[in-house]
C-alpha cells in the first residue's frame, strides 16, 4: 500500500503541474520537467525504493496526458518533494485567457472538494486523540474509502475539462488547488475585465467530510472554502445556456492522445462536474452564501441508496434550477 501511494504521489504532482495548462484551455504539452528532492533523512535503501517509483508516477501521468518529461532537477533536502514545469508553445485560438466572465455565467467545479480533509482523516486512524473526535461521524472503512477517492480524484487530469472548455464557450477558469475553492475564485475574480462577483451556492464535498470537518470543529474551513485542495479540479465559468451539457459531457466524453474529444459508449472517465453558483454585476470578488447547499459526492463503486441517491447527488440541470429558485 505505502509503494503504491507513493507512486501515486508521483501522478498527482504531475496532475497538478498540467493543471494550470488545462486551466487555459490548453490539451496539448510539448515538454515537462520534474523537480525533485530526495530527502536528507532517507537512507541509501529507501531512498532507491521511494524515488524511482515516484519518478515512474509522474513519468506514467505526463505519458496519459500525451508529452514526456525531458529534463529536470534533483536537489538534497529536508523533505521528499516532487513539482515539476509544462511547457507548450502554441496558437492564440488554443487557449483561452481566463478574464472574461460576464454577468449572467454560471460556475462549474470538474473535481469535489474534501481532498485535504480525507487525507487527514486516514493518518487520524492512528491516533487516538484525533480519531475519537470523528468516529461518531464515520466508520475506519469509510475513511479509507474516502483517502482511496481523495487519490483517484487528485491522479486525475484536467485534460477533458480543458478540451470541453473550447466547445462549450468557456470564460475563465482556473485550477483549484492550495488556496482552497473561495481563494481561488476570488483571485479569478479580481483578474476579470468585466465589474462581476462571483456567488456560489454549492459545495460539491466527497461524502461524510463535511461531517468530519464540523465534528472536528470546523476542520481546515472546508464549508467556508478555505481547505486547501492538492491537484484539484477546474473553477469554469461557462454561458448559461451551456454550462448542463458541459456536465453531461464529462461524463460521456474522452480526450485521446490527440487532446480530440471523442465518445466512449457513454462509460468516459467518470468524471463529474457541478454547477455551483453564478456570475453577478459585482466588484471582481467571490463569496459563499451563509448556507451552501452541500453535494455530497459517494465514494465511486460505493452503493448509495435511492433515497440518499436523490437527496444528495443532484444531476447538473437539478442543481441549476436549485440556483436559479434561490436567486
């Protein structure tokens, strides 16, 4: 298990750095770099089982998202890290400049929240004092359902998101990651032309984090959107009268090595993307509502019943209607 995160770690750093590529529109990458640290702490043995295998992650993330990793620097340090650069050289209609969101866009997450606090709540299993402030709110087995979907999430690229923000007439976007969803909105927010805010209504939260995060007090502020997320999703803002097929279609549609969108029978990558919120007249900043509606978001291959089915895993066009009754 411990190799296996570690390799994970590797893809995820990788996910992470082509993220603010995809977060422009751009599919293609013609070249990475990974930057690497050994850490001073490691012995001779560990250090030749840790790092190829974290190498290999990022080399395996960088090969899906069809470019290669060139080059690079190792350096001796304190901690293991691993970070890397993307670089692509392209044409004016291949990517889009995150600053044109206007009044009247919808917002849209391609990944859920809760990354930092699932990934907490794993090493709290071992530790007494921790463990006992959460366990009223969810099982061990829970939590490693919820630490195994944290890693798919964060190993996963942004590449179809990306591709699908040229078709649907995207806006703006920007990629989610340690400022948490309302940092990050808020930093797209001051950087558009037009006078708007950003409001968002909906926390889409992988299940039972949020209850970690108010049983722990209020953990990270997840429900206030300053939990830090590592290689998160995509924060778009898209038309209106867009924004339900582009959830639809992450859901149905591929990105091949080519960076074409093409259709997969309907299977895709699994992934899913909400409507959270709205673009209003504003004064370039963002905010939460006192009360999000919180998406709570099972644990993939986890059987959910009908009735939780229903009540928490609204489809795209549910949510936007839930928004447009609250405006």
């Amino acid at each position: 298990m411990a190799l296996t995160s570690i390799l994970l770690q590797g893809r995820i750093a990788c996910a992470n750095v082509l993220s603010d590529l995809y977060a422009m529109g751009i599919t293609e990458c013609d070249n990475m770099l990974m930057l690497l640290s050994v850490s001073q702490k490691m012995n001779e043995k560990e250090r030749d089982q840790v790092m190829p295998l974290m190498m290999k992650g990022f080399r395996d993330a960088a090969e899906e998202a069809g470019t290669s990793v060139t080059g690079g620097q190792t350096v001796i340090n304190p901690w293991i890290i691993v970070g890397g650069v993307a670089s692509v050289v392209c044409q004016p209609n291949d990517f889009i400049m995150p600053d044109s969101a206007v009044p009247g866009d919808v917002l849209v997450l391609t990944k859920p929240l809760g990354t930092q606090v699932a990934v907490n709540a794993h090493q709290w299993l071992d530790i007494s004092e921790k463990w006992n402030k959460i366990k009223l709110v969810i099982s061990r087995e829970e939590v490693e359902q919820a630490y195994q979907e944290a890693m798919l999430n964060m190993a996963t690229l942004n590449r179809t998101a990306a591709a699908l923000m040229h078709k649907f007439n995207a806006h703006a976007a920007t990629d989610i990651t340690g400022f948490g969803i309302i940092g990050h909105a808020r930093n797209l927010a001051q950087h558009q032309k037009n006078n708007v805010a950003f409001v968002i209504h909906n926390l889409p939260i992988i299940s039972k984090m949020a209850a970690i995060s108010k049983a722990g007090g209020n953990l990270f502020g997840l429900l206030q959107g300053t939990s830090s997320e590592t290689s998160g999703g995509l924060l778009i803002c898209l038309p209106r009268e867009q924004a339900a097929r582009f959830c639809a279609e992450m859901k149905s549609s591929r990105v091949g090595l080519s960076g074409a969108v093409g259709q997969d029978g309907g299977a895709g990558d699994g992934q899913q993307a909400w409507i959270i919120g709205i673009v209003e007249k504003g004064n370039r900043c963002a905010r939460i509502i006192d009360k999000p509606r919180i998406i709570e978001v099972p644990y993939r291959g986890s059987v959910v019943s009908a009735q939780e089915g229903s009540h928490n895993n609204a489809s795209p066009t549910e949510v936007q209607l839930t928004q447009q009754l609250s405006q």
